[in-house]
C-alpha cells in the first residue's frame, strides 16, 4: 500500500531496490555537501557581516592544500557514484540467457506488443512475475521510449533498428506504462499498463487466449515463401544463398574476415540491408526489403528464422560452390 | 570625472550625471540603429532578449496553467506541445544564450580592460542585426503554425512527421548561430588585443575569464547545431535521407550532432552567470578572491571538458556500453571544475566585510540554486540512475535549477549590480531586496516539487498526467505565479530608476574594476585617457582610490575613533 504522498515509485522489478539504493547513496553525499556549503555560507554572512562604513575584509588569497582537498575529496565520491552506476547499468543492458522475449513495436501513439506464442495486445502488457523477461522493440515511425517507473527501466524505440532491455517483475500488480520520448501530438496519452501475474495464472491467460491471433511462426513461414524467401535460402545450403537452419544464435563468419552473432539485430538488418554484412562464401545478391515489409512481418519472419534455430544445419562446404566463384 | 560637492565626511556625497555620457553622445533613432559603440550595442540585445524573455515567459504561463489538472484544462495536446516547445526555443536560443555575453559582456568587456570598444564595432552592431532576423524568423515560424517538435528537434519527428513550422524555425537558429559567432570572435580578439597597460592575464576580472571561456564554446560549438539544423531543414524539404531511417539516414546521428553543441550550450548560459558571481562576491565581502587561477583555470577546465560529455543525454538511445561508460566518466570529471568554484566562493566570505546589497543577495541565491542543480546532475550523469529519470520532470527540475536558478540569477545579480554602471542611477533597494528573495522563494516553490514528480516516474512533456501527480504540479504552478511577480517587479522598479533613481556617481559600491575608474554612464570613449593596472585583482587594502567613505550603496556610521 502506498502512503499519501510517497516519494518513490512502487517497487515491482529486479532493478527497482538496486536503483533506489543507489539514489539513497548519492542522495546522502549531496545532502551532506549541500548543507556543509549552506550552513557556512548563512554562518559567514552574519558573522562577518560589515559593521562600519570602511571596513574592509581580512585579504587571504587563498591555499593549495584546500584547493587539492576539495578537488580530490569531490573526485573520489564522484568516481565511487560512477562505478556503482557503471555496475547497475551494465547489468541492465546484458540480458541474461533464458528470457521471456516479447516483441514490442510503437507507432503514433500506441504500443503493440506481441507475446511469445503470437498473441496481440495494444497498450497492456501481461507477464510472469519472477521470470527475466527481455523485450525487443522496434518504431515504425519516430522515437519512443518504453518506460516502466514502478520497474526503474526504460529504453528508447528507435525507427531502424531494435534495442532491446531486460528486467525480472517481482511482484504481481498494475503498473503505469508510459512512452517517455516525446513523439509528437498524443504522446501523453502513449500509456498503458503492464499487469504482473502469478506463473500459474500468466500460463492460463495465455493458453485461454492464445488461437485468436495468428501464431507468429505461421505467418512467418507464409511470408518466407510468399516473398520468396525460399527459393534462394534452400534448407540444405544449396541455394544462392546460406541456408537459414541452425543459424539463429549462433556466430556466422563474414566475407570481411569478421563473425557476427546471429541475433533479432542482424537478422533484422539483413532482410533491410543485406549488403552491410555478407556471409562468408555468398554473393551480395539479396534484394532489400526496406520498406516492404511492416515491423510485425520482419517480426513473424525472425519468428520463424528462430524456429529453425534446432535444424540440423546443412553439412559443412555446401554452400562453397559458390565461394569458388561459379554459381 | 565628477568629484563629490560634500568634503570628506561619512555622509554619503551628492553626485550629479556627467554631462555628456554615451546615453546623450547623439540623440535619434539613426543614432541607435547605426552605432557602434558596445554600451549601445549591448542596450539594443538588452531590449530584443527581454523581449523573448517576456514570449518566453507568457509561454511558461500557460503551460503551468494547463498542468493545474490531470487532464489539463487550458489548451489542446497540438497547442500544448507548441507551447513547451517554444518556451524552450524562445528561451534558450534567443534569451538565456545572448543574455550574458550579449548584454553584460558587451557592455563590460572593454571597459573591464581599459578599451574604448571591442576589436570589431562594426561586426557587433553585424551580429546584433544577425539575431533580430533570426529572431524574426523563429516568430514567423511561431505566428504561422507554431513549432511542436521539443526544442531538440528530434529526427524524424522534427525532418519528417511534424506538421508545424519548422522549417522557419530551424533557418532562424542557423541564423542567430552566426550571431554567436561573431560575438565570440570579437570577445576573443578584444581580449587578446586590447588589454590596457597593467592589465595581464592573471589581473583580468573572472568575469572576463568566463566570456573568454564562453567565446571559445560560442567559436567551436555554434557551428554545429547550425549546420545540424540546416541538415533537418533540408531533409524536410528535400527529402535528403540523413536522419530518416526510411532514407537510409539515421536518427541518433543527429542527437550526437544536436549534443555536441547543445551540451556545451548550457556552459554558455552558466559559465558567464558564474562569472559575474565572482564579481559580485569579492566586491560585498572586500577581499580578494579566494583562488583566482583556480576559477579562472575552472572556467577554462568546464570550456574543454563541456566538448566530451554530449553523449550523455543519450544512455538509453541503444548507444554503446563502453560508450555510455566513457560519457558518464567524463560528465563527473565536469562536475569538478564547478565545485571548486563553490568552494572558492564560499571561502571569500569567510573574514570578509559582508553586506547584504541586492546583488550579493542574488549571488547568495545562485550558489544556493546552483548547488542543487549542479549536485542533481551527478544523479542523472549516474548511468544506473539515469535509467530510470532520463526524460522525466526530475531532468526538467535539473535544468531549471542551472538555467533559471544559475543563470538567470546571476544575470538579474549582474544587471542589478552594473545598473549603475549602465544608468547612472540606482534602483530602489529595498524594493530589490524583496524582490530578490520573492524569486528564491518562488523559483524554488516552482522547481523543487517537479524532482519528486520525476522520481515518481512522471514523464516530461506530457499535457496530461496520471491524477496520483496532481498534487506536486498545483504547487509547481502557485510557485510559478510567485515567480512570475519576482520577474515583473525588477522590471518595474528598474525603469522607474532611469528618472527618479539616486545618482550614483563613478563607484558606488565600491568596487575593484577598472569599470568603475570611469564616469556612470560611462563617455562614449569609456575611458578619456587610458588607464595603467597597478593593482591586483579585486585588492581592497591598497587601494586609497576606492574611498570607502564616499560610497552610496549600503551606508553604515563611520569606524568609532581609533578603530582600524
């Protein structure tokens, strides 16, 4: 329960009593300062306040030793609040392995969100408590920012590409969502809620809801055939292009010499910008699908690209022929 | 120079206004619109910055208006986002960036060195008619269709999806860059060149250190928001793809481009404030600055180390760790140069003569404001905090605490303190007084409540808001009106000074600088004959010249026999 006037935001996620402690940490040194420099400044202005017309102040110059004090003693303290803040958000930035991953598109002026098993929802966002849930956002027009106060997190929706964030709900509710990159008319009125549930009770929202939507995969596969897809990806790496069993997750070596991790990221890039990381042994052929395709059917491709994730992968030198420069 | 008509007493003398002073030099609207003389120069920015002060201001009305209700009651969502956008454009381009250097630092820059004028008079009077048109293209833009893109101009909301005016907007603050420029230029040759016999660089009031400092970031910085904005201008118009994703462009090179100058941009509003703080404190406490080379080496240190912390605005863009980690190392290496000025400020006082004349009043508050706002900047230069407060009302209240609470006090703190300097003639003291702490107490009143909004986790820039945070905004909007009566009440009581306002005489203070060696108004020429330094900066004890026992501001009896 709330007090009347709280000063901090419920605390519902992993990150929210880490990023509160560290508010109290530098909360406490700036009160010390802040008060230390007001009390000397009020104490000075009556104790030394002028008594007579001519009356001129003691003439001190000043002290290296001071100087060197309050440079290093501030430094100190300021690297100390560095490293800690370093530490808080290096953990919030490297998702953990075995998340929950929810697609979360934002377009002017609404959030959709897309659960694992391809069920839709706009403006509310039902997740498990105690599991880390990794969102992967895309914009399909200008910035936005998916914010969560109750769970200290938010991340910019940047048009172009996905950003993604982590965080573990650690306490079932409601809790305010909001977009906090300023995204033109309605921005204020981009919110919705995120509604925590009991395991159990997310597992039954999602099995007594789910067969309404179109499953992500399915559409996925429909799309990789439709917009032939297929005819150069063949599953046993003999077409023009690699094929795509066994790829996602894993490290994929480039022409340039470099490897890249198969992630949503690169895989995303590739249907838009195929020409920016060629995979080694393969020609630039692939036409860009920039523009053609809506942020929800790269997701459902990605989908189903990820569903291919436990295919035996082609045998080693299938593809080569092409290496070699005969196609 | 005008010599006092009382002989040598405690009463203070009468002075009369000197006969022919750069006010009365030529009469007529040519004579204002043509000159070249930088006390003139620096009354036409004085009226065209209040102006924006005053569109500014109305816009700010309105918002907190608009914000007394969860749902707002006041304008529509199209109206409201014009308005915090134009409170922010009007504000910071046209108001608090010129306001120091264009004002005060015209006016004192030369007459601080002995110098009749600046290097360049013409390109003065060039940079001024630079900012009126800019001026009058950023009003064009807000009279046909107003602006709603936030003051950043955010692609591709600003380059593709806005549909206000922006295009006027962004062609007037490439404009008003080359205002800055020239300004600075000018400052920074002027400096160099110009210094009058005796006057080297470590007896150089920390006034001029601050412009001089400013002047470097005018130099560097302008040119990249100018060219920036120009890139939206043409993407809007041209569909050229730099920033828009659809085009191949991206939209986070232009927060790295919008930052590298908008970073810097709020050491241009701060660092000139700071500088007429350490005039101000040394002058009310009679003593030499505590650490001269260590403020003036500070403001420099702010200058350089302001280029290499832009990208802290951008932790949660996605952008690289090990960059987010380098930008937020760098933004508390910043903050250091500024705490050392606080130190060094708070330890003039100790043993000084301290009065409580309007102007140290104004520089009490600044420090006071200034620390908040500066000690809140570690909160949000913190990577692991900034997650959760970036872009909320907690960075608004931080921003408002430098820019209003710093800035803008220490330019009123300025303009009250060299008002008789630039009129002759002294504004009421007792009203200012009043004044001055009505502003303290309703700037904080204003601000204080939105960092608990913030941490709560209202967003900025929303025109309606969860009711659970109406509480906190209805006491930011009754501040606001406070605040608003401690801006008109200077404007007031400031043009009555003109006519019925004591005169002064040369220094009534009195001060230190060589800005006082000179008639009140100063002549056209500043100084009739060039003076010669011989004294350290802001020395009170060998200095028989000031005649404490002439002074006008702040009258006390004379010492009891014997003392001294």
């Amino acid at each position: 329960m709330q007090a009347q006037f709280p000063l901090i935001p419920e605390q519902a996620s992993n990150f929210a009593p880490t990023v509160d402690l560290l508010m109290l940490f530098i909360v406490a040194i700036c009160l010390f300062f802040a008060v230390a420099i007001t009390a000397a400044v009020i104490y000075f202005f009556f104790k030394y306040e002028r008594k007579h017309q001519t009356e001129i102040g003691v003439p001190i110059h000043g002290d290296t030793r001071l100087e060197t004090a309050w440079i290093v003693v501030p430094l100190v303290l300021a690297m100390a609040m560095f490293a800690w803040g370093a530490v808080v958000y290096v953990d919030f930035r490297h998702s953990p392995g075995d998340t929950l991953d929810i697609y979360v598109v934002g377009k002017q002026w609404m959030w959709k969100v897309q659960q694992p098993n391809g069920l839709k929802e706009i403006n509310e966002v039902h997740l498990p408590v105690d599991r880390d849930v990794r969102l992967i956002m895309a914009s399909e027009d200008v910035i936005h920012d998916f914010s969560v106060p109750a769970f200290r997190v938010k991340m910019d929706v940047v048009p172009g590409h996905y950003n993604t964030m982590w965080f573990r709900p650690t306490k079932a509710g409601r809790y305010r969502l909001y977009c906090s990159q300023y995204c033109g008319t309605n921005h204020a009125v981009m919110t919705g809620w995120i509604t925590v549930m009991e395991q159990s009770d997310y597992a039954a929202w999602l099995s007594g809801s789910a067969g309404t939507e179109a499953n992500p995969l399915v559409a996925g596969e429909k799309l990789f055939s439709e917009r032939a897809c297929v005819t150069c990806h063949l599953s046993d790496g003999k077409g023009r292009a690699p094929s795509l069993n066994g790829v996602y997750g894993g490290q994929v070596p480039l022409a340039d010499g470099r490897t890249v991790t198969a992630d949503d990221a690169y895989i995303r890039e590739s249907i838009l910008q195929p020409a920016a990381k060629i995979v080694a042994g393969y020609q630039p052929l692939m036409p860009s699908f920039q523009g053609q395709l809506t942020e929800e059917q790269i997701t459902a491709l990605i989908a189903y690209i990820k569903s291919l994730q436990n295919e035996p992968p082609p045998p080693t030198g299938a593809g080569v022929v092409t290496a070699s420069g005969k196609k | 120079m005008d010599t006092p008509t009382s002989t040598h007493t405690a009463t203070a003398p009468v002075y009369k206004i000197p006969g022919e002073h750069y006010l009365n030099s030529s009469y007529g609207i040519r004579s204002w619109l043509l000159t070249t003389d930088h006390k003139r120069i620096a009354l036409l920015y004085l009226f065209s910055v209040t102006f924006f002060f005053f569109v500014g201001g109305i816009f700010a009305t309105m918002i907190r208006i608009h914000l007394m209700t969860p749902q707002g009651f006041l304008v529509t969502p199209e109206t409201y986002n014009k308005l915090f956008t134009m409170h922010g454009v009007a504000m910071i381009f046209f108001f608090l960036i010129p306001s120091i250097p264009a004002v005060l630092g015209n006016f004192l820059v030369p007459l601080m060195i002995g110098a009749k004028d600046l290097a360049f008079p013409k390109i003065n009077l060039l940079s001024w008619y630079i900012y009126v048109i800019g001026g009058c293209f950023v009003l064009y833009s807000f009279s046909t269709g107003g602006l709603d893109t936030g003051w950043t101009f955010y692609t591709p909301l600003s380059s593709v999806y806005s549909n206000s005016a922006v295009t006027p907007a962004v062609l007037g603050i490439f404009i008003n860059g080359f205002s800055s420029i020239l300004t600075g230029l000018n400052f920074v040759v002027t400096i160099h060149t110009m210094r009058a016999p005796g006057m080297t660089w470590f007896r150089l009031p920390l006034f001029v250190w601050a412009q001089y400092a400013t002047s470097i970031i005018f130099i560097l910085g302008t040119p990249v928001i100018a060219i920036t904005l120009l890139l939206v201008g043409l993407e809007r118009m041209f569909h050229l793809g730099f920033f828009n994703p659809a085009l191949g462009g991206d939209p986070i090179l232009f927060q790295h481009l919008f930052w590298f100058y908008s970073h810097p941009a709020v050491y241009i509003m701060i660092l000139p404030a700071m500088g007429v703080i350490s005039e101000i404190i040394p002058t009310f406490a009679r003593k030499p600055i505590f650490g001269y080379s260590f403020i003036a080496g500070s403001s420099i240190a702010i200058a350089v180390i302001g280029f290499f912390v832009w990208a802290h605005h951008m932790f949660l863009t996605g952008e690289s760790v090990y960059a987010a980690l380098a930008f937020s190392f760098l933004s508390y290496l910043v903050a250091i140069p500024s705490a050392v000025k606080v130190f060094n400020w708070t330890s003039t006082l100790y043993k000084g003569s301290i009065s409580w004349d309007t102007p140290m009043l104004y520089a009490l508050g600044f420090i006071g404001l200034f620390l908040i706002g500066g000690l809140t900047g570690l909160f949000l230069a913190c990577l692991g905090l900034d997650i959760h407060i970036h872009d909320t009302y907690f960075v608004v209240a931080h921003f408002h605490y430098i820019m209003v609470g710093g800035a803008v006090m220490g330019y009123l703190g300025g303009i009250h303190f060299w008002w008789p300097k630039i009129s002759g003639r002294m504004y009421p003291e007792f009203l200012a007084r009043v004044s001055a702490i009505i502003l303290f107490m309703g700037f904080n009143l204003t601000f204080f409540p939105q960092f608990i909004l913030g941490y709560l986790g209202m967003p900025r820039r929303y025109h309606s808001y969860p009711p659970e945070f109406q509480v906190l905004n209805v006491m930011s909007t009754a501040g606001a009106s406070i605040l608003a009566l401690g801006y008109l009440l200077p404007m007031m009581y400031l043009v009555w000074s003109l006519k019925y306002g004591t005169v002064t005489g040369p220094n009534p203070w009195p001060a230190t600088g060589l800005e006082w060696k000179t008639d009140s108004p100063p002549p056209t020429e500043n100084f009739l004959v060039t003076p010669e330094v011989t004294w350290e900066p802001y020395d009170y004890e060998t200095r028989p010249d000031l005649e404490l026992d002439h002074i006008v501001a702040g009258k006390l009896p004379a010492p009891a026999h014997g003392d001294d």
